[in-house]
C-alpha cells in the first residue's frame, strides 16, 4: 500500500471520530459543537480521501 493508500485510511478513521463526537454532542444538546463535529467528519471522510485518490494515487490515468 501506497502512502496515499494508507492517508485516506487514516483519514477516514479520524473522520468516524468525528462522527462519534458529534453524536456525544448532540446527547449532551451542544448543537453547535456538534455541527462543527458534523462538518469536520465530513471533511476527513469525504473531501480529503477523494482528493487523494484523485491527485496523489492516480495523477495521470490513462
């Protein structure tokens, strides 16, 4: 496996972190810390592993 391969693993562990948080948050009724939870999940688990396979594993496909 590939450093990108092993990134956007780690990625998306920390990303359902995030999501964990989140819900602890929501049954606490800290909504806003709870969104901010919600967007960063979304972020490790969406954005960063989609621009990793991409730009970094696959820079010229053919």
């Amino acid at each position: 496996m590939g450093s990108a391969t092993v990134t956007g693993i780690a990625s998306i562990a920390v990303g359902f972190g995030f999501i964990a948080a989140a819900f602890v948050a929501t049954n606490r009724q800290e909504t806003p810390r709870a969104v901010g939870y919600g967007i960063t999940a979304f972020v490790f688990i969406t954005v960063i592993p989609v621009i990793l396979a991409v730009f970094v594993a696959a820079p010229n496909p053919q």
